[in-house]
C-alpha cells in the first residue's frame, strides 16, 4: 500500500541571484519575490489525527526560507561550496535537501519554487 496522506504548506522570499553561464538578461544581477510550496506525505497520522501539525511544517519551511531572504543567493554557503547557479530548479532541490529527513514517518513528495506567477520549477524525488 502506498502513501496515504499529504500535507501542502507555503512560504515567501525575496532575494536576488545572477546565473553564471547563462547568455541573457538573467546573467545579471536580479531578483525575484520566489514562492515555495511543499508537499509531504505519510502512512498513519497521529495521535491528534494529523501527518504533520502545519505549524511545525510551515515553521521548518519559514525557518529556511529565512536564511535565503533578502540575500543574494550565489553567495550562500550552499550554492558557493557546490558550484552551481541558483535557479528555481536547484532551490527546489535545496529545500528537498533540508527537509527530507525533518519529520517521522513521512517523505517529501515534492518541492516546487516559483521565481514569477508564470515560471515554476519542481523536484520531486524518486523515494
């Protein structure tokens, strides 16, 4: 049997990035007001009957998006010590990376960032 449950929460940032490599206005240095949504899921649910208090999921997934607010992204540790540009697709993988392991009995499904209304990218991880 698979997953059962899952919960989707949010947040917002605002930051600014340039992309190495790229040939186009992105090469230069820009922001964005970035949008991130994930989503957890689970087999069984909790005493209370919940997968995962929102709150606490909301609070992990503020917690890091506070640390990317209001800075420019290619000089975080993480995208400096890895070498690669911070696109919407990397952040996502980025977020993945930091809240896989954050709550029992549970796995991230899938991690979408959005750098416009229009523009999205996702990681959705094999298991």
């Amino acid at each position: 049997m698979g997953l059962m449950y899952s919960v989707r929460v949010e947040t917002r940032f605002s930051s600014s990035h340039y992309l190495t490599g790229y040939e186009g206005n992105c090469s230069r240095l820009h922001g964005h007001n970035w949008r991130v949504v994930v989503e957890i899921a689970g087999m069984k649910l909790n005493k209370t009957g919940m997968l995962v208090d929102f709150i606490r999921l909301k609070g992990k997934l503020d917690e890091i998006a506070g640390k990317l607010d209001h800075i420019v992204l290619n000089e975080h540790p993480y995208f400096q010590s890895t070498d690669i540009n911070p696109t919407a697709e990397n952040l996502a993988a980025f977020f993945y990376s930091r809240l896989q392991n954050s709550f029992t009995g549970t796995r991230v499904l899938r991690v979408e960032v959005y750098e416009t209304d229009d523009y999205v990218a996702a990681y959705i991880p094999d298991k």
